[in-house]
C-alpha cells in the first residue's frame, strides 16, 4: 500500500503563479548606484558565504535509498473519489495524473496531490493506492474548505514593518471553483485589497488573477507619503511537463504628495503596464518546496507617465540531500531600460538590503536601476508538517532550521557594473509553516562592517517576496 496525505490551503493570497509575487518592481533610492558606509573589495567574500552553506548542507549526510514499491507498473482499474459535497466526483479525476487502463506510478501521487492542493479547494488531500485482485485501486479522499472562512491577513515588508488586519476568503462561490478574498490592514501600510484567483498546474488548464489594491504608506527610503492604486490581470495556460505562459496588464496611480518623486508635474504619476511571461514549474510544493525546479522569464513594458521596459528572469531549484535535509538555490535579476527621473520613476529602481532581498544589510545599501541576487539556504526538518484538527478546522504547522547566504548587486549602466560594490551576508534561522500565511521566517544574519547581528521577521518564501515591488 502506498499512501500521501497532504495538507489544504485554508487561506492563500499569493498571486496565481507566484506565490506570489507576480508582476512588480521595488521602490528604491536615487538615480546611481550608492554605497551606504565604507566600499570595500570583495574579491572572495560573497563566494565564501555561498561556500558557508554548502559545507553545512554537505555534513547533513547523502539521500537514504529508495525502495522498490511492488505497485510500481501495476495497470489502475479504479479511482475512487471520497470527501466532496458541492463539486462533482469527476472534477477531482481530471486533475489526476493517474488515470484507469494506465500503468500506476509511485512518482504519481506526488503529482496529484500538488495538483490538488493548488486547486486551494480542499482542506485536506490524502491519496492511498492499494493492490485488489491484481490491480491498483487509487482512493482519493478530500475535504472541501468552507465557502467563507473570516482570516487574519499579515504583511511584512522591510520599508514599512508589520500591517495586519481583518479578511474574508471565499473559496468555490457559486460552485465557479474560483476564491475570491478581500481584506484591510492597518499598521506599517494601511490598505483594502481584493484578489479574484483560479489557481491550478494542470496541464491543459488555464489560471487567471484579479487583483485590486489602495494603499497608503510611508516611502522610507524616499520620505514621502504614497498613495497606491492598482488593478491588474494575469492569465495563462498550463502545457504538460510543468511549463507554462501567458499575459498580464496592471494599471497603477501612484501620488507622491510633493516630494518632487513623481515623473509627473502633478505629483501623480499614470501608469499602465503590460507584459508576458513563460515559466517551469515542477516543485512539489507551491508553500514548502522540498524538491524540484521553478523558473520564469518576464517581459513588460511600462507606459503613460513612465517609458521604461523591464526584463525579468528567476531561477529556483530545491534539492533534498536526506530525508530531513533539503538545498536551496536561488537566483534573480531584472534590467529596466529608460532614463532615471525621465522614463522610469526613481521608486521604481531596485534597493537591496533587508530580510527580503540581502539579509545582513541595512535596506536601501545598493540602489540602481538593475540587479542581481542570489541566495542559497539548507533546511533541516525539526518537525515535519502535520495535519491537525481544532474545532472543527483542520490546520498545519510545522518547524525548520535553516542557515543561508545571499548576495546581491545593483547597476545602473554598464559603467556602474562592479563586482567589488555586491554586498553579502550569511546567517540562520527557523521556518514556521502555518496557514493563512504558508511560512513564517525568523533570521539572524552577519554581513554589513560595523553593524554586528541584524534579525528578521518575515512572511513568506524570501524567494517571492522579493519579486514583489515593495519588499
């Protein structure tokens, strides 16, 4: 008998293919790439860093084997599907890779049930495969969401700290299978937000996003009040082998009172984008990602008030070396073309420094127009996810230890690009996996001359989190 269970989503408002974190830039500082403190060479440093995880994740020990499963190559002769109330039976089955008359695979199930869970409709997922009269019977048992669940919304970012506030996520209305959330936060940011989402990675299936924000903050790093509006769209198809492509649009005000930011005289810059994008994704989990390769390659063009175009690529690979012990490896980087000040806004460039970007530094000590970061980061299993049921919900929650480095550089022309002005920074840390928010972060991280320890608190991969435009 083979047997995966896996934990539902009760709550969820990452974008459709990102966890986020879809389209965005980041606000940052001034037209050229500033150094905040003493330059220094750094001509091993940063890989040295890199090198300090590597060797921690190479005393975690090498993978146990794996053992042969006598269902392997077994012909399926049924799927039964247990659990759902409001959807049909066959809904369930056209998101299987399993299928009746194929051959079983072990491999399969992991398939299905990250099938499942992005559907967000469902609380709880466990497959179990088992051998009758010679053939595999596969037993699908779930556990609807309820249509409303009222939630607590968090929000993190290393400009303005901690907003939280009041939601309602409502999953499947109408029996459209869609999940419609709307919130209000109050703290760091005080904002309304609402989010239309109908996520799924199966392929021939296609995943669309709505989203509608109005936000007030303060910009740290170029004091001003803001005031941000935006609307936007992302839609796309799912092919087979986890690739996939579409569109998005956004359409964003953004009032930047009197601090002379804005491109536009007014104070009020207009300004509507439009892009494409082309992904992989074949991790085993959009929440806690244990294994697999995610990457993406976006293209968008900024218009109205802005001229700028912006070219992003994101590569993730997590890679398990036993079974409690896990690598992670990731890498970013955007260019934008258009003069700074002209065609593209001086809060649109990039800031590193923070619990979201390089961690270790001070936020805003490299600014420019590009970038680049890279990050690595083992994980160690204190405690594995597990399911459990309190009045009548069922929740999650697991723990991880994890130590890391990152490093990162900004740039405005080719003339900026200096290898000896990347900053990084390296440290450890502890993973909370809960709902409603996936993961929460706690780090300790070593990096900026003269500042000793830095700590964070984070929610969400820093991986997404960092293709977002405020971070």
């Amino acid at each position: 008998m083979s047997d995966v269970s896996g934990r539902g989503k009760l709550t969820n408002f990452r974008g459709v293919f990102h966890g986020p974190a879809a389209s965005g830039r980041a606000r940052t500082g001034s037209g050229s790439c500033r150094t905040l403190g003493r330059r220094r060479d750094l001509p091993f440093r940063p890989f040295a860093s890199i090198g300090f995880v590597a060797v921690v994740a190479s005393l975690a020990g090498s993978a146990h084997a794996q053992t042969a499963d006598n269902l392997e190559g077994v012909v399926v002769r049924e799927i039964r599907v247990t659990g759902v109330k409001t959807l049909p039976a066959g809904y369930v089955e056209r998101h299987l890779s399993t299928q009746v008359g194929q051959p079983f695979h072990q491999s399969s199930l992991q398939v299905d049930r990250r099938r499942l869970d992005e559907l967000r409709l469902f609380t709880s997922v466990i497959l179990t495969a088992r051998i009758d009269s010679g053939a595999v019977i596969l037993e699908v048992a779930v556990e609807e969401t309820l249509r409303v669940l009222p939630i607590v919304v968090l929000r993190v970012t290393d400009e303005n700290g901690l907003s939280a506030g009041p939601g309602l996520k409502g999953l499947n209305l109408f029996g459209k299978r869609a999940q419609v959330g709307a919130s209000v936060r109050f703290g760091g940011e005080t904002a309304a937000t609402l989010t239309i989402d109908t996520t799924t990675i199966t392929p021939g299936t296609r995943a669309w996003h709505f989203g509608f924000s109005d936000t007030h903050r303060q910009n740290t790093l170029y004091g001003f009040e803001e005031h941000a509006t935006s609307a936007d769209v992302r839609m796309g198809k799912n092919w087979r082998r986890g690739l996939r492509g579409g569109f998005f649009a956004e359409f964003m005000t953004l009032d930047t009172d009197a601090s002379g930011a804005s491109l536009s005289p007014d104070g009020r810059d207009v300004i509507p984008t439009v892009g494409v994008f082309a992904g992989l994704d074949q991790l085993d989990s959009s929440t806690d990602p244990r294994v697999g390769t995610w990457a993406e390659l976006q293209v968008d063009r900024l218009f109205g008030d802005a001229d700028s175009w912006t070219i992003t690529m994101d590569g993730r690979r997590f890679q398990p070396l036993g079974e409690r012990h896990g690598l992670g490896l990731f890498g970013l980087m955007s260019f934008q073309t258009g003069q700074v000040g002209s065609g593209l806004p001086e809060y649109m460039q990039f800031a590193l420094g923070g619990g979201n970007t390089v961690r270790g530094w001070e936020l805003g000590s490299r600014r420019g127009r590009n970038q680049f970061i890279s990050s690595a980061e083992y994980t160690f299993v204190v405690r594995p996810v597990t399911s459990f049921s309190v009045a009548g919900f069922n929740l999650y929650a697991g723990i991880q230890a994890a130590a890391f480095a990152d490093l990162g550089l900004t740039w405005n022309d080719a003339d900026d690009l200096e290898t000896s002005s990347a900053i990084d920074g390296y440290g450890f840390g502890v993973r909370l996996l809960v709902p409603f928010v996936d993961v929460i972060r706690i780090d300790v991280a070593w990096g900026e001359p003269g500042h000793g320890a830095s700590a964070y608190f984070g929610v969400s991969l820093k991986a997404t989190r960092q293709r977002q435009r405020v971070r």
